[in-house]
C-alpha cells in the first residue's frame, strides 16, 4: 500500500485537527513522562502511544499536520539533545556506524526524489518533511533510548504488552465485528470484510500492516522465551502475536509468519548459510529460463488465504522490471502502469517507484549491512551458545521483515516497529563487534610493525636504533634483489 500519486494542497490528509480527548490527555502524559524518566524507561510509554492509540490522531496547523508521533518524537529529541554526555562519548552506542549512514542517505535521497517529481510543490516539501521528521527522527531516537541488553529486553517486553492488547481486541473485532479503536477516530469501527471474512486491523492503516507487525515480532519474543530473562512475557508476546496474524485473514502475514518458523529451523545449518544463499540464487535462476513466466511470478500461485492478492504483487514486480527507464532516476506515477498498480504493495517496489535506484540500493543497503552485521557478531561469539542464539534470533526477525516487504510496503507506525528493529540489532551486535575489532590480527605488515616498535624506542638509545633501521632497511633490500634474481644466488 503506498499514498495516491495526487497531492491536494499543503500535503493531503484531512484538513481538520482530529484528536480524540483520550489521546490529547494521553499525548500530554507522555510528553511529560518522556522529559522526567530515567532513559532506560523512556520508551515504554513512547511505544505504547504510539502502537496503542496515537495513529491517524493529529493537530492541524496551516496546512502542517502535527501527528501525535511526531509530537512524541520532538519530545524525545529535546531529551536527546539536552542529556548530558562526556566530550568524547557518542550519544550512540557503538558510536555512528554504516546502517546508520545508509538509512539516513535512504531518507533523503526517497524525500528529494518526490520531490523534485511534484515539481518542489509546497504541499509535497511539507508531506516529505514530516516522512523525514517521522523517519529518520524516530530512528535516532531509538538509537539513543536502546543501548545495551537490558533495553533491548525492556523494548521486547513493552511490544508483548502491545501484541496481547492488539491480539485481544483485534479478536473481539474478528469475532464481533467492532474494532473498539474505531471509537478514538482513526479508524473504522466497522471491519474491512473479503470473501465473507472479517479482516481485523486493530489500530493499523490496514489489516495486512496489522498482522506484518505482530509477526515481526514473534523471533524476538521467543529469544525473551528461550534466553529466560521473562519466559512469561515472550510466551504471550508469541501468543498474542499469533492472534493478530490469524484474525487479520492476509497472506502476507501467514507467509512472514511461517518464514520465522523456518529460519529457526535452519539453525544447524548455520555455518554453511553462505553456500544455501547461493544455492538460492542459483536456483531462482535456473527457474527463470525455464519458466514460461518470469520467476517472481511464482508469487501469484501463492495462495493461502482466499481472497488474497498475489497476482497483483507479482504484475508489480514485473511492471517495475519492464518500466526501469521511467523510474531510475526520481521514481515515477506507476498508476498508468495497469490496474490498481498506484497501489504499491510491495516494500521494494515502493522504494523504486518512489524515490529511484538510489533510494532503492540505499534500502537494500540497510538490509544487507543489519544481515552483515549479525552475521559477523555470531561467527564472534560461537563459542557462547546463548548468544549465538540471540544473533540467530535477530537474524531470523529481519528475515521475517524481509518476506513481509513482499506483501506490503510500511506506511503507518509500522515504520516506527522497523526503526526499534534497526536500533535493537545495532545495540545487540555493537559490543560483539567491539571486542572482535579488538581481538582481530594486525594487518599492517611486519616492517611497518618493525618500524613503530623502532620509533617507539627512548630517544638516548636514538643511535642504536638508526643502526637497527639501516640494518633493517640493507636486510629487506637484499631480500629483494635475490627475489628478483633467483640465478645469481
């Protein structure tokens, strides 16, 4: 799902504040609580806003649409900026890395894209301000609210507590009828219904973004499980998950769903995942000059829930492939690309259609660095299983994100759900990588290492060592020559 190619004025959305008292009172709250509690404490009541309540709720000023995250989000940021720190002390742990650079070059590179296709409309500099205000804020305020495991337990923790309330009500709105959040204005109380099935969305945009977010989180609440630090918690954090999955009838979810299942059971191939991937890759090729159809197509015969729309996912991919040239550069308006095709359910679709090759490799790049990143933290700490087993668990949770990118692009507060992923791998994998950067061999060669153990020499033993350098520098020379005329020696 992706917004329509037409902006009206001054970024579109409604045009009328639309905030429910429940949640302006609530707002208030947590402002106050995110500028009074200790950090470690901080994103619980910022999560629970914004999962529980703070979608669709916005202040409308002069064309500027102040949504309750956004507003959470600049509270946050004050706390950020005004925590003290020693001068040489990042605010983030493991300091500023390669995912950190690549998603904030995504950020810019999708908001300049559309921008210069509107033509630098008014109302899109402003629609791509708040993307930015939203995006890459969040992401920095993670990243300083999450920084060791402790946290990284507490975030987990605060999502069981969202997924239960979510399981629940979306439940009562499967069997019922009636999502209860509809009564706060953001959403329908009447459920979307297809093929005679209730489509249960909770407080989400739609009902595929529902079930996509609690899935997610299923990997993550079975390390909190396995690892012992709240069996209770993991277990109906799954639980609830589960149940946001189920009611909310999409392929999309099931699929991730069934994909976490299935990267937890590769575990003991986990040293030889390298020759898997490839073998993958063969074989997708191998597919694809054999079929009559290119090979993506193979997602249209993917049918698990009735009604679903796999054939539109793949007419995606394939028109994306065929309509390169009129994307590459600044993306492009895919709604005269065939029918419903404005409608870009598809992560990396959205990614090239929106912001061009540039915001799609950058995209990827976030991917692939957070996968490297895991990967070479768990080849690190093999010889301590409970932490093989968190990377293992992290690594399958961004699997899971990986297949659900293929049923839907993230629009809503799913967007805040990736972002806490992000942050949570970089804080599990940062002190790891330390240690491994610390342990790793010298790679400078023996005669520079020579030469800083001579430099390093007390100046009165200077005489000494100029001899050492000579003698050094005549040894390597004969070295040299001999190398270069083998027949003389």
């Amino acid at each position: 799902m992706q917004y329509a190619p037409d902006r009206p004025a001054f970024g579109g959305g409604p045009t009328s504040t639309t905030l429910h008292p429940v949640i302006l009172v609530a707002t208030i709250l947590v402002v106050i609580l995110i500028l009074v509690l200790p950090r470690k404490r901080i994103v619980g009541p910022f999560l629970l806003l914004t999962f529980l309540g703070a979608y669709g709720q916005q202040i409308y000023i002069a064309g500027v649409h102040l949504f309750v995250i956004r507003i959470l989000i600049v509270a946050g940021l004050i706390r950020v900026f005004a925590a003290k720190r020693e001068p040489d002390q990042s605010r983030f742990v493991g300091g500023w890395n390669s995912v950190d650079t690549v998603f904030l070059l995504w950020v810019i590179c999708r908001a300049t894209a559309t921008i210069i296709q509107y033509r630098g409309a008014v109302g899109e500099i402003i629609y791509q301000s708040g993307f930015i205000w939203e995006a890459f804020g969040a992401y920095v305020l993670l990243r300083f609210l999450i920084q060791d495991e402790e946290d990284i337990a507490f975030v987990i923790k605060v999502f069981a507590v969202i997924t239960v309330v979510l399981g629940v009500t979306m439940l009562n709105e499967k069997l019922r009828g009636q999502n209860i959040f509809g009564y706060l204005g953001a959403v329908s109380v009447t459920p979307d219904i297809r093929e005679g099935s209730i489509r249960a969305q909770g407080v989400s945009a739609h009902a595929i973004l529902a079930g996509v977010l609690g899935v997610t989180l299923v990997p993550l609440f079975l390390w909190l499980w396995q690892s012992g630090k709240a069996k209770l918690a993991g277990a109906l954090g799954a639980i609830g998950s589960t149940a946001m999955m189920v009611t909310c009838s999409s392929s999309t979810p099931l699929l991730s769903y069934l994909a976490a299942f299935l990267g937890l059971c590769f575990w003991p191939l986990r040293k030889s995942m390298r020759a898997f991937r490839w073998g993958l890759v063969a074989t997708l090729v191998a597919l694809h000059l054999v079929m009559k159809a290119p090979v993506w197509f193979l997602i249209a015969h993917v049918d698990l829930v009735a009604g679903n729309s796999g054939y539109h996912r793949a007419m995606l991919i394939d028109q994306c492939v065929r309509h390169f040239w009129d994307w590459w550069l600044i993306g492009t308006d895919t709604s005269n690309w065939g029918f419903e095709m404005w409608d870009l359910a598809n992560q990396f679709v959205a990614e090239a259609d929106t912001g061009g090759l540039l915001t799609f490799i950058f995209f990827i790049l976030v991917i692939s660095r957070s996968f490297s990143r895991i990967g070479r933290a768990r080849k690190l700490v093999e010889s301590d299983s409970k932490q093989e087993w968190f990377m293992w668990f992290l690594g399958v949770a961004l699997f899971t994100h990986c297949v659900g990118f293929f049923g839907i692009s993230y629009f809503d507060h799913t967007r805040i759900a990736w972002c806490a992923f992000l942050s949570i791998a970089i804080a599990a994998t940062a002190p790891i990588l330390a240690r491994g950067d610390e342990l790793a061999p010298d790679k400078t060669s023996n005669g520079n290492r020579f030469k800083s153990t001579l430099e390093s020499i007390p100046r009165e033993f200077e005489p000494v060592s100029r001899n050492a350098r000579s003698l050094v520098s005549s040894s390597l020379a004969s070295v040299a020559w001999s190398t270069r005329h083998p027949s003389n020696l």
